[in-house]
C-alpha cells in the first residue's frame, strides 16, 4: 500500500481494505458464487440488489418513527423499544368513512394509503400524522384514531412543487407556469414566466421555488421571467408525428433569464414583489426568513459570480434594509447556504463560507453592529470580504462543513457534517456555539446521513463504510453512544462473485496534491496476468467519485467490469468536491485541462504497475465525466484506446449560462479558454474508439454538444461511434439503465 | 455462367463480361497499378476519378452546340464539322459594354461569363443564345456579335424555379412561397401556401410548378395549400444555438396537402384558378397545354390512387371541358408522364399507361370521338380503362418505353427511349405514328440517353456500356448511322487495380421470375479462397441497380469494397424497376416482404459457390434500400451477420402520403400490412451487427424513423449502431460522402 501517504487515512484504509477483500472472497455460504449480471447490479435491473434500508424513518419531536407496509412503530431512542402507532387497516377504515357520495365513485379507495412509508409527522406536540394524499393532504390522529382535517391540493389540477405547512396549514404548489395557495391562484402569468419554481437552473443550492415563513403565514416564491431566453429545440419522436418540445436554455454569453422574489400573504390574498431593481444579470439565492417573519434574507450574486452579498428585504414593504455582509474572489463566490438563525437566539444566525478555503460556519451577532464595516481579505490571500456586523468563525481548518443537521437549543449546540476525519467521509459533529469545541458524535468511519430530532437530542444515523453496506442507529448527541441498532443492512452482493477493491493517494500533476484513487481487481486476480483497464471519471465540480461508502462507492458497472476481466480505476482528480476551493477552482477559466492532466498521472501510475496493459487503457464517463471522457481521448490519443462519453459537454459555449459562467466566464471575456476547451477544436486528433452517447430529451446538456461534435469530426475525417437513447434526460435511468450499460459493456469489449 | 437463363441476355452479357475482365486486367499500361481509394472513388472525393463528358452539349435548330471553357463551337451533324460560332472574351467585352453606371459598383463584371456550359439555344431560327447571368437573362447574338435584350429576373430578389418562355419573353421565378413573373408578384398568399413550385413531394413524374404555354402567353402554375399539413421539426443544430427547421410532411393517413393549378395571364395580369371542385385527397398530375393554348389538360388522380382521369379543362373560363380517358386498377395506377400531342397534328396526343403491364405509348385521335365511350379490361387481366376517343397502341410488347425524346415532324415518326433489347439496356427507336412499326436507331448495346436536334433528324447519343465508360457521338435518325464521334472517355479507372464484374439471372423467391443479379470479384480472386459478401440492395419501385452502364452500374463503393477482399453482390429483387407492372406491384401492401424473400434467394445462390464464406454475409442499402437493410438482419437473423442501414424507412406510418399510399394505401386501410413491415415489432430479433445511419436533415424519410427505432431496440435489449450526418438531407453529398463510405467501410471491417 505504498501509495497510501496520509498517515491517518493509511491506517484507515489498510483496515478497510482487509475487510473488504475478506468480505468479497470469503462469503457466508459455502455454496459456489454466482458471476453477478448488469440486471443484478445496475439500478432499474429486474435483479437489482438494492442494500436494504427502512424506507420513510423519521423523526416525530423526539420519538422515532418506523413506518412499515400495515405498521406503524414508534421507537423510544433511549432503548429502541417499539411501539405500535397505527395499523393501515384502522387508518384506511378512517379514511374509507371520509368518502362522501359527492366524491363520485371514480375517487373510492384514492384516499387509502398503500403503506406508511410516506406519512410525515410534522407536529411534534400533537399525535397527528400527515398524510399526503392523491386528493388532499389529511391530518390523521393516531391516538384517537380519527380524521383531524383536509387540506385540498392539486390533485385534480395536475399541480406539482407541493408545499404544505405544518404551522400554517396552507398548501402551496404550481399548475402550469403559475403558483396557487390553497386552490386560489398566486400568479397569472404568461408562457415564458415561471412562478412557484426552481430558478436559475438549481444552482446556488436553489431546489424549489417556495419558501413558508416559520409559522406559515407568508409565502416567499420564486418568479422568473424566461421570455426573453433563447429556446432550444428537443423533438419528441414518441408521437405520431415527431413534435417540438422547446426549452429555454440561456447559453453562456447570451441573454439570460430575469429572477424577482415574491411575497404571498394567504389571508389578505396580497402579493408584494420585493424591490430589487432591475433584475438583469442577477442571481437571488438562497432564500431565507426572519424568525419574526418581518424580513427576508437571500444571498444576491452578480452574473459574473465574483461578488455576493447578504441582503435584508423587508416583508411588509418590500424594500432592502441592508446589506449585511458580501465577499468577492477573482474567481467566483459560490454560495450554496442559506443563513439559519440559532432558535434559541433571534440576534445569531450562522452563515457558510468557502472564504477561508473550505466551506465553514461563520456566526453573526445582528446585535454587534460595527460603527465602520470591516473588509479584509480571507486566509487564502485571494479576495476579500466586508462585513457590517460581528462575525466569529464557529469551524475552521483544513476540511469542509458539508452540512447543518440542526440544533440542540437546550445545549445550544449546532449539529454538522462535516469532511475532518478524511476528505472521503462524512462525519456528524457537535460544535458548542459559545467557543466553537466540536465534539465528533458517530464512530469515526465512513459516511453518515444523519436526522436529528427535535430537540436536538438524538440522531438517526443512517451510514455506510467500505465494509458495512448500511446501517441505521438510533444514537444520543449528549456522548454518541448509540442507543439503537434499527438496521444492520446484509451484504447485497452476498453469493455473487466480486471484484477485490482498493484505494490510494497520488500525486496530482501539480506535483504536491494528493489525489484519491479507487482500484478495482478483477476476483481471481492474477498478478502475473496483463490486464486493460477501464477509468470511470467524472472530474467536475460538486462531485466525488471516491468516498468511505460501502467498497468506496463503487459503481454496480464498475463491480460488472471488474468480473469481466478489466480493471477498473477511478481518481478525484483536482477540481472536483470536498477538498476545498483551491483545489475546485484551480480549473477556473479553462475547465477540463487540468483535471486531464491529473487524470493522466493516473494512468502514469497504472503503466506502473506490472500487470496493466498499458496499451489497453479505456475511459468512461457521463456529463462532465462525458467532456472528460472526449477531450481525454483527444488530448492524449496515444494514451487511450477506447472511450465512451455520455452526455458530453463538448464546448462550453453550448453550455448554460449559471454553471458554465462560474468556471469559465463568458465567451466575450475568456475567448482563449473557449477556444482551447472546445473539443470541436480538436475533433482533428480522435484516434482510439470514441463511442459519444447521448439522451434526446437531454435538458442539461442538450443533443447539440454531440452532433456538433460528430459534424466537426465529420468534416476533419475523424470517426467517432454514436448512440442516441430517446425519451430520456441527461442520463438514462430506470429499466433503460441495464441498456446502456449492455451498450458500453460491449463497446469496450469490442475495442478495447 | 450457368445462371444466365435468358437468351438474348446470356450472349449480351458473355461478350460485355469478356471485355469488362479484360479491360479490368490488362490496362494499356504497364506501370504498376495504383489501389485507388476511397478518394478516388466517391463522388465527392478529393481526386474522384470522373469519366469524362462533354458538359451542355446540346441543339440549337439542328445544329450540334459543343461549348467550352473559352469558345463554343457548331458541329455539323452530317459530317462532325467543328466552326468556331463564339468566344468567351469576345462575349465578355460585350457584356461588359452593358453595365450602366447605375448598377452600381458590386455589380461589376457579374454579368461576364465564366464559361459557355450553361448557355441555351432555343430558337432554331435565329442565331441567339440565352446567357442565364444571375441579374438577368439576356438574348445575345453569336454572328453580330450584340446584345439582342435582356430580361431582369429574380437574382437581386433571391428568386429560384426560375421558368424562361424563349417563346413568350417572360420569366417566372419564386421568392418565398410566393410566384412571380416579370418581377411582378403573380401571388401573394401566407406562409403554408407554396405556388410555383413543385407539388405532391415530386411523385407522379412532377419535378417544377410552372407550365409556360407553347407561345408562352400563359402559365399554369401549382398551388398547393399545406397549411393544415402537421409540421415535423428537423433541427439545425449548427447556429448558435440549435433552432428548429419544420416541414410540412403529411405522413401515411394524415390530413394531406391541397392543390389547384392557377392560369396566369402576363399580358391582362389576371389568374384563374380551375374548378376542380373541393381538391382534398385529389392529385392533379402531369399538367400539358392544348398546342392551341386555349385549353389544359392533367391527369386527375385520387388519393387512394386507384382510378386516374386524363381531363381537359378551359383556360379561358377554368371550367372542366371533358374527361377524355379513365383508368382503374385494384392495386394503383401511377400516371408520370403528361400526355403529347404531335407536333403535325393538332388532333392527335400520345398518352403513355401500364395498363397493358408496360409503360407503352397510346395515340388518341381527338377527331374520332366514340359515340359510347369503350370500356375494357386491359392485357394484364386487373381493372380497366374507359375512353371517350378512339385510341391505338403506338408500342406494345414485354417491355417498356421509357422516354418520348421528341419527334421527326416531316417523316411522322415518335422517337422513344426503351428497355425491348434488355431490361438492363435502354436504346433509342424510332415509331412510324403511322402504324407503330419500330426501328432501333442506335448500337443495341448498352444505356443511351439522347437529346433529338428540332427536326427530328439527328441524335445526340450519350451512351455507355459495360465495356464502355461513355461515348457522345451524333447519329442520324434516318438510318441510325454515326456521323461524327464527339466524345469517347477514356476509362476513368486507368491504372488502378480493379474488381471484376459479372452479372448473371436468378428465380426469385416465386420460382418463375428472372432476377438479374451483378457480382464484384476482387482482383486476383482466388476460387479456392472463401470471401465474405457485402449485398447492396435498394429494391424499391423507381429504381434498377444493374444496369447495362459501364461496369454495369457498380458503385465506387463497390469497388472499393471488392478491392479489400469482399464479394459485392447486388440482386434487383421484384417490386424494381423497369421490369413491368406485375414485376413491381406484387409488393402491393406489404413492403419489404416479397423483395427480402428474393434477397434470400441471392444469399442461396452466394452460399452454393465454393468461394463463397456463407457465415460472413452483410448487407447495405439507403432509403428503401435502408429499409430493406434493416428488414433482412430482422428477418432473417442467422442470414445476415453484419448490416449498415442508411436513411432507413422503419415503418411506411411515418413515410409520407404520396408515396407510401400507393404502395401501402393508408394504416386504416392496411393495418395488418403497416403492422407486418413496421421493423419496430421486429426490433428483438436483432442479433447480429446493424448500424443505422440517418441524416438530421433527412426531408424524405425523418429522422424519427431510426430514432424511434432506436427506442424499439432498447425497449426489446436489443443493440444496434448508430451514426448521424448532421446538416444532410436524406444522403451524404459533397465531400463527406468520403467519410460516410469510410464509416461504411470500418463498420464492415469491425463486423463482417
């Protein structure tokens, strides 16, 4: 294991690795092992071997809930004692006795629930479920067994972007391109403006487009103006004739969309727009309310993405109250957090930032507003920030917060994940507001998903390591001594042969970066023996491809691949997630070229090893990992062999305007790094195997990358292979799944 | 050569074989011979290798016009005497001495001539040639040397279909979907409605929109409403970002185009449009004038293209005048040809029908109308015809008249184009109107395309044979007798290493008909060795692949092929052309079914030779031939191991109207028919290598169909290849036609 540089990762993974190769050739049964198929390890197949979970677990105040099929269980976190809560057949009688003869027959039954998996249990002090029907959403006593109210939704409208609240009792959602409250209509725009939606393409962290107030009494939305931006053409051949489903996608450098932030007051009806100016070339992100639900804070960025500011607007008039704080980077500012305020504490809120290098906490006191604004510039040199108000760091060093899961407001603690034990993992952590002390709360390994109750008391702790497939614990945040085993999850590969795994360190190209690295062997594996070997990469921001999950996330393809023969190696090259902003943004501006370098110091580091074939060198990716996968194959043609790239971006140009923008600036005012990233540019040199697939319904990265890569090729003579998954979006998931990967399984078999 | 079963044929083919191998295998020099390339071979490529021709050879009177580059000359046709009748320079001056200051300066030298290839001689009586310039067309006059008049036409206003009366003096032209004439709008009518232009997708022989009179006072011209046509969009993914091109393209059953021919009147600046009643579902085909100009005839047609009626219509009132003759069949009638009236007698037209089972030409003598009109069940036993006038077969017999090139007024005599000495051949014959008696005027050999000088007495006589790459020489109609070789092309593959070709017949699948089949050997084929076999095949109605041409119409590709050590083979299965009704519309129905059976008897006969690797047999074809393609790897799995189907029909419910109804009627009418040639059910029986290949400009058969295959494919987990040719329509022209045949080639190579 000499590639294993870090001390403390070392010692990790030698301890993970034994057990993985254990776990993979020493198998409980002594029956023969089954060679495992695509249907068996890609998801969608009819075999698919899904690592067993407990579907729907949550948190009801402080009790834990397990929903199951007829069940329902209550879990007391200090034993892990079960109680019966309800049985489907009583609910369903409840509810069954709910149906008037003005219903019509047609909605019998549509008011049973099939299961529990998907009741919630938002109310803490009343033992009241929610269920969320096809027709209304009904708020179910489980004590009295009894019907408490309906809120009728969108059902019947077709609505989508459902938004209940628990504390208001409204329901908000979206029919069309417009957003309505409890059946009335919010907006009555035309095509081309979207209400009550995710905006600027779900970036920013932004993931839906209405934002209740904390008791429910005002609704924030989203509205953007498209109109003004380009579509692109998507045809749908599944009709009878093929039709135009016509997307507006902004492409870098030209006119993007306009975003405004609304504010809906159910009980007068009343819309008030916030008053932002004019919203050209503006993001609005990170939308959040003040605890008294006067104001709204959101995080604005310029379209050039290199300044952002923390913003107040006032909720009764709409107007801004202040700027509170803003960062600036030659680079980009990238803010993915909206601001929580300590609920023990309406003056403290806590902020996340990359500014010193990796994501971390940074605690503001409204209280301890400075008589002149403090500007400095951060740990990392570059940039600078100025702040209005008291702000203390709560984390700090070198690795990230990756999340906030909540707080213990007794304790007055805030529980994080958090990357410290290794840049692989995910672990969960107390940080004592008052100085900062964070206190590591689970077992120290592989990566944690964690609920944490109402109080803050306890956690659901659903994690994974390179040799345990799940588990899910019931754990106390007083000492993290687990107080429940709720599930220890089999092996879901136990009886099918598998592939060995490994991870390891090298150096980036930069020559002092380290770089993680997952091999896979094939079962058997012969040292003596040469083998091709296939990369899987993806190499772009906001991903990993290697991380302490069960045997470190490998890929059921890349499980299936290694049984075929080939090995298969994946590296995190530089740019990629959780190691921090210098190491994300080293690519600024000319995305694909450093990351390639890395990626060929991987294969500098296989031809190292004696029982690679060097000249059998293979490369797959999707999306990023699809750019990757064509700039590789056309950067280094006498390194690979054969490649197979999905949803490629083939030149940033065709690319949108919210992510492109950040790394690469516009075509306007980085025309070399343009140039130099358009694959196109390259078509010239393609000389191993390039199979380039893509979706036709691929929204993200739209079919024009690949065929305006195949007409470049075309007219420089070049002869990459092709195929086209119709009806499918910037991946093809579901049955299809298996397809596709039966298409690249033989792609490589046949040419590599 | 034992397959050679016809007579007439087996000697033909002994003698053209005997010299195609000799020609192949001993070249008039003796330096080593070169391996030509792909380059060499596609048309398209960069040093394709032409056969040389004499370009815009043409009459004026009966006077042979042979341009150049820099002069133009007259041939005497009774003894080949050359004279000198222009030069570029001398014209040039001229032209030059016509710009006006007021032209402005862009103009400048746009009205020189870069060549005399492109000018015209249509008036016999005056010594004037027509300069097409890209301002105006203009009347020059080669003796003294001037300028005669000039016509503006519609270069500045972008116009196309340009139509110039030399009769009349006026020229008609489109700008949009508008007509003009004399660069006044003849109609002004939205976007959706196309006039002037050609109609009914350019089936039943209709190739332009507008239809000067013989004195050229009047135009008939077509109007065709598509706006209730359903639009497919085809997307041009070379902007800037990817906008959408949509077509009118009614697809089998849909609601279909309507047409009317207007009338218009340049002296009165009037249009008429003809009654024709309510034009929906009706064709109005082969649109001729009365030699009086008093009247117009067409042949109506209706949508299930079963019934055809020759009508006479008024161009003075629009009104329907008559109906002269009716055809009726079970299966369909398919009228291309307008009829022709003799040029000596105003009385007498010349109608050309299948009805006896062969194009065949008819005299109908206006001066004899029948008291009751004469219904009969004509030769083949299938539908009938009805006449009002007397009318006489000219031609009859097992073979077809292809072409009327003109007649010889003084001697009454029809000059005609024919299959009667091979079905592979077409010769020129004279036919005494008289009493039919037929002469055959050129060699018997090989594939002649004549243009007849304007009294009818000489030929000019491009022809080719299997031995002979193209010969131009001028014959007199007399006797048949050469009076002067213009041209005799040396052979374009001199020096080059060369396949050779044989032909030969086989019994198709129904175990009567003589199919005519061409096979490539390789050079230095070697009986003892097994070669595998590429088929190409189209198989469609409309088109022969084997015919009399030099090397019997192989491709490049072919040769190519061979030369890389195939066996090229090529079969012209029933439903083909120039073999006769019944030969082509026993595949009435059911598309694809009799002719993949007929394939099948190719590979038996291909698997019965020694030399043959009968594991190791691939197919490819385009359009039909894409379809066919792709129906025989479906069909026929274990037959054909690799397959490359290029712009492929998949299913005849996505092919359009005119075509596909005639053959197919609609998929209400035929469901078990569409449903049985729809490859999409057949999509899991794919098992060995298919790539399709589809253009994403393809305005003949769309792209929906191979994607929509595609779907089918991954529904059934079945896997075919893909390649698009961006920005081509429904074939890869130009110099990417090299790359497609390299595509073409590796697939074959990777697979075969």
């Amino acid at each position: 294991m000499k590639h294993l540089t870090c001390g403390l990762l070392a010692t990790f993974l030698a301890a993970a690795l034994y057990s993985a190769d254990t776990m993979a050739q020493a198998p409980a049964t002594q029956q023969p092992l089954k060679m495992p198929t695509l249907e068996d390890l890609i998801p969608g197949g009819e075999t698919y071997r899904y690592t067993q979970s407990l579907y729907g677990v949550q948190w009801w105040g402080d009790v834990c809930i397990k929903p199951e099929i007829d069940s329902l269980f209550a879990i007391d976190p200090k034993n892990g004692r079960e109680t019966l809560l309800a049985t489907r057949a009583k609910v369903n009688e409840v509810l069954r006795s709910l149906i008037t003869p003005t219903d019509g027959q047609e909605q019998e039954g549509k008011s049973e629930i099939q299961h529990f998996y998907n009741v919630e249990f938002p109310w803490p002090d009343k033992p009241h479920m929610l269920i969320k029907g096809a027709k209304r959403y009904i708020v179910y006593d489980f004590e009295k067994n009894e019907f408490v109210i309906g809120y009728p939704q969108a059902g019947k409208a077709g609505g989508t972007n459902i938004d209940f609240t628990p504390e208001g009792g409204h329901i908000a959602y979206t029919v069309g391109n417009n957003l309505y409250v409890d059946n009335r209509p919010v907006t009555r725009e035309p095509e081309g403006i979207l209400c009550g939606q995710s905006v600027h393409r779900n970036e920013f962290g932004i993931t839906k487009g209405t934002f209740w107030s904390p008791a429910g009494n005002l609704l924030a939305f989203y509205r953007m103006d498209e109109s003004m931006v380009t579509e692109y053409p998507l045809v749908d051949i599944t009709q009878r004739i093929g039709t135009v489903d016509a997307i507006r996608y902004p492409m870098a450098g030209m006119t993007s969309h306009k975003v405004q932030v609304g504010i809906y007051n159910p009980a007068t009806e009343k819309t008030l727009y916030l008053n932002t100016g004019d919203p050209t070339d503006r993001y609005f992100t990170n939308i959040s309310w003040a605890p008294d639900e006067r104001s709204l804070f959101l995080i604005e960025l310029n379209r050039d993405q290199n300044h952002s500011k923390l913003c107040q607007y006032s909720a009764e008039t709409g107007e801004l109250m202040q700027v509170l704080y803003e960062e600036e980077h030659p680079k980009y500012v990238e803010p993915q957090q909206p601001i929580r305020f300590l609920p023990w504490d309406d003056t403290k809120f806590i902020y996340q930032s990359q500014r010193d290098g990796y994501n971390h906490l940074y605690l503001f006191d409204l209280g301890k507003k400075l008589d002149t604004p403090q500007s400095a510039r951060p740990e990392t040199g570059e940039g600078s920030y100025l702040t209005h108000y008291a702000c203390t760091p709560l984390t700090q060093g070198p690795w990230l917060v990756q999340d906030i899961l909540g707080f213990n407001a007794k304790k007055k603690e805030v529980l994080i994940a958090a990357t410290k034990e290794s840049p692989l993992q995910s672990n969960v952590y107390k940080v004592r507001v008052k100085d900062g002390k964070l206190t590591p709360l689970d077992n120290g390994q592989g990566v944690h998903q964690a609920q944490l109750s109402a109080s803050g008391t306890y956690l659901i702790d659903n994690w994974s390591s390179p040799t345990v497939p799940r588990c899910i614990d019931l754990r106390a945040t007083a000492n993290g001594r687990t107080t429940a085993h709720l599930l220890i999850a089999p092996d879901p590969f136990e009886g099918l042969v598998m592939p060995t795994v490994e991870t390891g360190t090298l150096k980036a190209a930069d020559g002092q970066t380290d770089l993680y690295w997952r091999m896979l062997k094939p079962a058997g594996f012969d040292p003596a023996k040469k083998y091709p070997v296939i990369i899987y990469v993806y190499g772009g921001p906001h991903a990993q491809m290697i991380t302490a999950n069960y045997m470190y996330a490998a890929r059921g393809w890349d499980l299936y691949m290694a049984n075929r023969g080939y090995i298969l190696f994946t590296l995190d090259n530089r740019g990629s997630a959780n190691r921090g902003l210098e190491f994300e943004n080293c690519t600024f501006r000319h995305l694909g070229i450093e990351e390639g370098k890395d990626q060929v110091k991987g294969v500098e580091y296989l031809k190292s090893l004696p029982y690679v074939d060097g000249s059998r060198i293979g490369v797959h990716g999707w999306s990023f990992g699809g750019h990757m996968t064509t700039a590789l194959m056309l950067r280094y043609p006498d390194v690979f062999k054969a490649g197979v790239a999905g949803g490629p971006v083939i030149s940033w140009d065709l690319y949108e305007v919210m992510y492109g923008e950040r790394y690469m600036d516009t075509p306007q005012q980085n025309p070399d790094g343009y140039e130099a990233t358009d694959l196109r540019r390259l078509a010239s040199r393609l000389k191993g195997r390039l199979l380039l697939i893509h979706d036709d319904h691929d929204r993200t990265c739209v079919p024009q990358h690949t065929l305006s890569f195949l007409k470049a090729c075309v007219d420089a003579r070049t002869y990459p292979d092709l195929f086209i998954y119709p009806t499918h979006d910037h991946n093809v998931l579901g049955r299809d799944r298996v397809h596709l990967h039966e298409k690249i399984t033989r792609y490589f078999d046949d040419h590599l």
